[in-house]
C-alpha cells in the first residue's frame, strides 16, 4: 500500500488573479484552472471539462461557477460537480492563501513523482 503525502504548492500571488476570469497553472503534469470569484475567494479545479476537454480557465466564471468555452457546460469551482442536467465532475483542490502568497494543496503517492514548476 502506497503512503499518501501532502504537499502546498505556492502559485501566485493573490494580485497575479485576475478578478472573475480563470488562470492556468501548471504543476508537474497536471493543468490547473484558478478563480479568484468575486467575494474575493481563490478556488482551483482540474482545468479540462468532462465533456470534451475544454480548457475551463477560459469559460466564464459567474457566481461559484465557470461555464466550459466549448459547450457552456456549468460547472461548480468549490466541488467539481457538473450541474445537471449534464453529469460528471473534476477534481478541486484546496487552496491556501497566507498573506498575499497562494498555494494549492495537492496530496500524491508516495514513490509518484509531482514535479513543482
């Protein structure tokens, strides 16, 4: 049984966000989409749709959710959940944010190599 291993992962700035619009991050493999929403919140999913891809740090963020650019598919920045009547999810991350530094909280296997970029 592999141990699972905790790691924060600093990506920005909170003033690198731009209010209400996605950002894409890079960490090792994994894309990243980042919102700062209007009550000034900072989440982070998994940055392609379940649908077909769609690159979520550009669909349009409106409240707690971001519309997928390719099919308007909404989908949820606090959990990953589609709304229905569509159905599937991504992967949210948590994030930290201490001062003005923000970090995603990302968990791997142990023997797993997550390069931080």
């Amino acid at each position: 049984m592999m141990e699972k291993t905790i790691r924060k992962l600093f990506i920005g700035e909170v003033c690198d966000l731009p209010q209400k619009l996605g950002k894409t991050v890079t960490i090792g493999t994994m894309e990243v989409a980042v919102f700062k929403l209007e009550n000034g919140e900072i989440r982070a999913i998994e940055n392609r749709c379940p649908h077909k891809g769609g690159v979520l740090a550009e669909g349009m963020l409106s409240g707690e959710y971001v519309f997928c650019p390719m099919h308007d598919w909404k989908i949820s920045v606090k959990d990953g959940k589609v709304q229905s009547p569509d159905v599937g999810c991504v992967k949210s991350y948590s994030v930290e944010v201490k001062g003005e530094r923000v970090y995603i909280i990302v968990e791997n296997e142990i023997g797993q190599k997550l390069k931080e970029s």
